[in-house]
C-alpha cells in the first residue's frame, strides 16, 4: 500500500468519523426540543424569558464539569470525583474571598485546588496505573472529606463576596455563568478538534496500545485529561460559589458526577472512548436542565426526577452499546 493511498483511507476514516459524530449530535437536538415543547404544552410556563435564563443558569455549571470530563471519556476512562472537587474548590474559593483587600484571591485558590486534583488522579491513572474508576472513588471520597474539614464541617458564608456577580450578574443581558460555561465549550472544542493533542486523545480512546506504539506520550495525555476535568471541576466550584455566596463541604457537589457523565454519554461520546464531540455535550447538558425543569414545573417530585435521571443515564448507555455493536 503507497502513503497516497494510507493518506486517502486516513481522510475516508476522519470524514466517516465526523460524519457518525454529526449525526450523532443531530439524532439528540431533537430530543432536547420535544423536551421543551412538552414540558411547555404541560405547565404552559417553560418557555417564559424568565424560566429559560433560569434553565441556561442551571445547565452552566453541569456544562463546565461535563467539558472536563468529555475529555476524559474520551481516553477511555471516568472521572467520579468532580462532585467533591466542586465541594473542595467552593469552600476555598469562599474562604479565599475573605481575606481583606485579596477576596479576588479566591477565584485562583478554586481553580488551584481544582487543577491539584486532577493531576493527582492523572497520576493514579497514568503512573501508578490504577484502573480510573478506582482512582477516582477513592478521590471522591478523599476531596469531599477534605472539604468539610477545612470548612469545620459547617457552611462558609460571604455575603460581600467580591466575585459574586459571576454567579448572579449578566453581560449585556446574559448571565456570566452562562458566558463562562460556554468560553469552556468552544475553548475545549478548540483543543479537542484544532490541535494536535486533541488528535492524540481520540487516538488514545480509540486503541492505547496502537497510540503508545505510535510515539503517542500516552502517560502525559492522560495527566492532562484528568487534569482539566479537575481544573473545569475547580471552576465549576469557583461558580457554585459566587452564585451561592456561600460552599458547604457535606451538600455541596453531591451527585454532580452522574450529572457530567450523563450529558456526555447523551451527547454520543461513547463510553468506551475514541468517538464524541464537545457540542454533543452541550446538548446533552442541556437536556439534564431542561428534564429538571421540567419536571419541577409539572409537579414531579424530586425522588421521581432521580428515577427519571437514572433511566435516561441507563438509556444513553444502552443507545452507546447498540451503536458500538451495529458499528
């Protein structure tokens, strides 16, 4: 086989790939529009301004986590800790906006503590060679005792917070969170489909071995997956801070996880690794919002909206495994 050819079978698989991922992407759009049409038709108040900037807020910091951690699914792996990351990021972001003349300090001591956590998993995963799941158990339970103890297992209130306006304030009528996560979309996109690194971390999900015999540093890929989903986390925490202007180790981030891997595996990134697309994320966030709206304003309870969570996350999977076998 000539490297003319190699080269055109290259660009035939890319051109395939972009193509099941697109597809993959629009089969989800409409799911999330029915969405909105029938929870609209059964309250009659979704689709009021108000009620959808409240629905884009609360997609905002699932958005930023589930970011993180598409580039981690992507490699084949899972990050559970991001719930607890948040929980440690908030609480020091909030006692870091304490500090007299230096409240602005903790924004960078959230993202810090963030970004410390992923690299520490990175190096469970990728040095020691713990499989991700343990790696990650095992920090979702460190971090979060973590946080209640530097909170003094209590909650930490600043009501003069100097960062607050991220959470509560807008920019020329949209709110910051949602500019914020959305700055995390497009930078993410840029990484995972304009660089080479983002080339390496599909290759990575796709076959480890074949990117490792390729010359692809494998060890510092996988740092740096788990190192932005830490760092994405530790802004998410730096977010849930501002609009709370207050963090609590215990309640905090509980449960966030499942919320990030749903929007990722509803977005078409396959479980597996190697195939998925940051807007497919978007979208799946968007709908993990919109469900719990929706079923808050059809009178749905909330241990009713944990079932529907759970068969949807059941659902996507499922969908992943059916388009992985057809495939």
């Amino acid at each position: 086989m000539t490297n003319t050819t190699k080269i055109i079978d290259a660009q035939a698989l890319l051109r395939a790939d972009r193509l099941r991922t697109a597809i993959q992407i629009a089969g989800m759009l409409p799911v999330l529009i029915l969405l909105c049409i029938g929870f609209e038709l059964l309250s009659g108040r979704f689709a009021t301004f108000v009620n959808l900037s409240i629905v884009m807020q609360q997609a905002a910091i699932n958005t930023t986590l589930a970011a993180g951690m598409t580039f981690v699914i992507l490699t084949g792996g899972i990050d559970l800790s991001v719930g607890s990351i948040v929980a440690a990021s908030a609480m020091v972001s909030v006692m870091g906006s304490l500090i007299p003349g230096w409240g602005y300090v903790g924004i960078a001591a959230g993202l810090g503590v963030g970004l410390l956590c992923g690299v520490v998993n990175g190096l469970l995963v990728a040095v020691v060679r713990l499989p991700p799941f343990i790696a990650t158990l095992g920090s979702l339970t460190a971090v979060r005792g973590f946080a209640r103890l530097i909170g003094n297992d209590t909650t930490v209130f600043n009501t003069t917070m100097p960062f607050a306006f991220l959470g509560n304030g807008s920019l020329f009528g949209v709110p910051w969170l949602v500019i914020i996560a959305f700055a995390g979309i497009l930078v993410s996109w840029l990484i995972l489909r304009r660089t080479v690194l983002g080339t390496y971390i599909y290759a990575i999900g796709g076959n480890e071995d074949a990117a490792r015999l390729a010359g692809i540093r494998v060890t510092a890929v996988l740092v740096f997956v788990y190192a932005i989903s830490g760092l994405f986390a530790g802004l998410g925490g730096v977010m849930s801070a501002a609009r709370l202007y207050a963090a609590n180790g215990l309640q905090l981030g509980q449960a966030y996880e499942l919320d990030a891997i749903a929007a990722v595996i509803l977005g078409g990134t396959s479980f597996v690794g190697g195939i998925g697309s940051i807007w497919g994320t978007l979208i799946g966030a968007l709908i993990i919002a919109v469900l719990s709206n929706g079923l808050i304003l059809v009178g749905v309870s909330d241990i009713w909206q944990y079932i529907v969570k759970g068969l949807v996350i059941i659902a996507a999977v499922a969908l992943d495994s059916y388009h992985r076998s057809r495939g």
